[in-house]
C-alpha cells in the first residue's frame, strides 16, 4: 500500500508540475501561446462532453453496460482500496513473546544460514516477514541441480529451518519453500 | 524525570551489557535507536517517560534461546528503568571474533 500511495503522488505531483508549467507559458502568452487555446489543446472539450454523458446517463438510470462495469469497477476498486487502507501495518520486527522482538536482518541470516548448509542446495534467497502475531514468514526460493529429488530436498530444507529457528528460540510462523532448478555454474555454491 | 533519560539509558546500557550473551547494543536498523536529552545522545537504548527499548547484538554461538536470552536482560535492565516498561530487541547474531576484526580495521 505504501509503494501505491507514494506512486498516485508521483502521479499527482507530475501533473502539478505539467498543469502548472501549461498554465505558467499560456497565462504569460509565452511564445505567442494564449490561455483561451488551453481547453483546445489539451482536449479538454471532448473530455468534459464525454464525463458529461456519462453523468447524464447515471442520473437518467440509461447506462450502457461498459457504464455499469465502470461503476462498478471504481467501487470495487475504492472498497480494495479503503480496505488495505485501514488495514494495519505489518510490523517491522518480529515478535517472539512479551516484550521481546528479533528483527528480520537477524532471522534471514538464520534462515539463510540453514538453508546453505543443507545438502544439495547450490544457493538461496530468503524472505523474512514479521507477522502481526509472534513469529516469522519466511520464504525461502533455493537453487538446486537438475534431476534432484525435489521433495526431498523441500522437506530437508523445511526441517533445518525449523531445526534452527527453534534452537534459537525464533517462533516459525510459516515457511515456504521454492526450489529453482539451476546450473551449478552460476550459482553461489560453485562445482567443480 | 526527563533529566535522567541518559542517566537511565547508561545504567540500563550496563546492566544489558554484563548479560551473558549479549556482544553489544544496536544502533537500530530502521531508524536510530537511541535516547536523546538536550544536546545529549545515547545510542543502543530508548528511553522514553513510559518505555525502555533496549537493543541488543547477541553473542553467536548462542550461550541460550533468544527468548531466555531476553528474559535475563529484562531481568538485569529491570531495577536500572525505573518502572517503565521494557523491550529486548534482537537486532543481530554475530560472531564474536568476526566482529572484533570488524573493530580492528
């Protein structure tokens, strides 16, 4: 939600600047440009014609289908919205108990420590996320050879997670794991 | 009272320090962790009028579970923070000895 409210403010910014810029060189009569010819040159009456049928359309109950998807699209898309909106923020840390919270540099050096250090994993990108309860989201995407036994190598990565996480004390809240088959020339664990 | 939030933050500084496992204190990681009185900063610990915050880097290997780990630095930070409530952020685990090259070059 952060990245969208910062992207409609690049977005609302942008056009204060252009708005602004547009309406600095036609206000002055820069370059022979008069602040009449604006609406022409943005396009502004075809625009307002069209927004203006469309509101006669909703208030005589005529909409056109393509109308109705509309409407109901921007309402889906304000209650998406609002809802993510009000929804609470993540936390930054992760909360073991009480009191207490490890942050997630510190549970992906864990995680990433286990997860090189199980067999057949050439290389791995960890993903911590703090949940609103104790305990930690970890997403785990690991390279492997081709032709390994994938389950097996899931399930060994799953429990020295979890073997590790636990020696620590650090509460699991979920772990995923993924595993991308890879060549072993490229990936950090180097074969000879 | 506001006038012993860095008396308060070296105190509990201390008394986190001499736990066993505890390398050093943290500086924050999203923002600074600190305490600040007048021109004064404390970096490592937060003192607030209701809270202490105290962040910590542990020793790795670990001598015990963080959450024990945590236990016994409320347990020594408690009589230095003047009632407030207390946090344990883990910031790091790091080893000892790597750290220490760190501080030597």
């Amino acid at each position: 939600m952060w990245i969208f409210n910062r992207l409609i403010m690049v977005i609302v910014f942008a056009a204060l600047f252009v708005g602004g810029l547009f309406a600095a060189i036609y206000g002055l009569n820069i370059l022979g440009y008069q602040i009449a010819d604006l609406q022409q040159t943005l396009g502004l009456p075809a625009a307002y014609e069209g927004f203006q049928n469309f509101i006669t359309g909703v208030e005589n109950g005529s909409l056109t289908p393509t109308g109705i998807a509309i409407l109901i699209g921007v309402a889906l898309l304000g209650l998406i919205l609002l809802i993510l909106e009000l929804k609470p923020r993540r936390p930054r840390r992760v909360r073991m108990e009480k009191g207490t919270y490890i942050t997630r540099a510190a549970v992906n050096d864990e995680v990433a420590g286990a997860t090189e250090g199980t067999n057949n994993v050439l290389g791995s990108s960890v993903k911590v996320k703090a949940k609103r309860r104790p305990g930690a989201a970890v997403d785990v995407n690991a390279d492997v050879r081709r032709g390994e036994d994938q389950k097996v190598i899931k399930n060994d990565l799953r429990a020295a997670v979890q073997e590790r996480l636990a020696e620590s004390g650090i509460p699991l809240g979920k772990i995923k794991v993924k595993l991308n088959e890879s060549d072993p020339r490229q990936t950090k664990t180097r074969v000879q | 009272m506001a006038e012993g939030l860095i008396t308060t933050a070296r105190a509990v500084s201390e008394a986190a320090l001499s736990t066993e496992g505890v390398h050093a204190l943290g500086g924050g990681t999203f923002a600074e962790a600190a305490t600040y009185e007048g021109s004064e900063k404390f970096v490592g610990v937060s003192v607030t009028e209701t809270e202490v915050e105290v962040h910590i880097v542990a020793k790795y290997p670990l001598a015990k579970p963080i959450p024990e780990l945590a236990k016994d630095i409320e347990k020594n930070v408690s009589p230095e923070s003047g009632g407030r409530r207390i946090s344990v952020v883990i910031e790091d685990i790091e080893v000892a000895e790597e750290v220490a090259d760190d501080v030597d070059l």
